[in-house]
C-alpha cells in the first residue's frame, strides 16, 4: 500500500511526459537534390523495390530515382 502511495505521488510531482520525437517530413528528403539541380522535379511515386510510395525525382526523359533507397527506373526515351 504504501508503495502504491508512493508511485503514485512520484507520477503526479514528475510532470508531463517528454513529446515524442517526430521524423523529418518525407519531402525532406528530395530537398537536397532540388537545391543542387539534380532533380528536375521532386514528387512521389510506387518504388517498385520498397513497394511503396517514396519521394522521387523525376526527370525530364521519364526516368525517376528514389530518394530513399536510390533505385533508378528507366524512362520511355532511356
């Protein structure tokens, strides 16, 4: 009984709990392509290796890159 006294103060003098760290927004991962011209456009699209939607860079010939893990799609013209 007396410890559940005490947890229970210790609970109520401790405070909020510590916010949860957030991840970068996903677009901040096309950021540095766009600001050293690699990319001609930043948008998101299936990545056929992570299966999912990624941040990509799409080229002006129809190729594209992940940003994420750097798998490269050939484009029409390629």
């Amino acid at each position: 009984m007396l410890a559940a006294c005490w947890n229970r103060a210790r609970a109520l003098f401790a405070g909020p709990a510590p916010a949860p760290v957030a991840s970068p927004a996903p677009f901040a991962y096309a950021l540095p392509a766009l600001f050293e011209g690699r990319a001609d456009i930043a948008d998101f699209d299936d990545c056929p290796r992570e299966k999912r939607r990624t941040p990509h860079a799409m080229r002006a010939d129809g190729s594209r890159k992940c940003f994420r893990c750097g798998h490269e799609t050939p484009g029409q013209d390629s």
